[in-house]
C-alpha cells in the first residue's frame, strides 16, 4: 500500500492542527502562555481549514484515516489544551495565595 491512498491534504491540514495543539499544550505546562496562545490560534485556524480542504479537494476517505485524525486532533486542540490551561492557572493561583 501507498501511503498517498491513506492521506491527502486535509489530513497534513489536520496534523499541522495536531502538532501546534501539542505545541501549545507543552507551552501552557512550561508557562509560556502567550506562545501558548499563539499556538492555540494557529491550530484553530488549521482546524478550521482541514474541512474546507477536505471539501474543495473532494476527498473521499474509504480507509477512515481522515475521519480518525481530524478526530484526534480537536480532541487534543479543545479537551487536552482546555484540562492543561485550566491546571496551570489553578497551580499559579494556589501558589500566589500561599505568599
């Protein structure tokens, strides 16, 4: 099998969303929150082109792997970055009241 029968351009769309949501998350869990938020946009513009992509390049997904990666992809863009953000605030709050 050809790895081309298994991915088209939506889903390297959707990887890039992916990536800069796992990018965002290890900034949030360093601290960098403004890279954090730079990542997060950059994904949500990728999340919002890979459907659009899909569309226009009339993708036809028999194998699953579309369906399957846009999947995992929001849910690390909007349940592990939301979980992630929302324990480092919580851990800065807690720690500027202990002072």
């Amino acid at each position: 099998m050809n790895i081309k029968q298994y991915m088209s351009y939506a889903d390297i769309v959707s990887l890039g969303n992916a990536s800069f949501g796992f990018l965002s998350i290890i900034m949030v869990l360093n601290g960098y929150l403004a890279l954090a938020a730079q990542f997060m946009l950059i994904a949500v513009i990728f999340d919002s082109l890979d459907g659009w992509v899909a569309r226009r390049t009339k993708r036809v997904d028999e194998f699953g792997f579309g369906e399957n990666i846009d999947s995992l992809s929001d849910v690390i863009l909007l349940v592990l970055h939301r979980e992630c953000f929302c324990i480092q605030h919580a851990h800065r709050l807690a720690y500027h009241t202990l002072i």
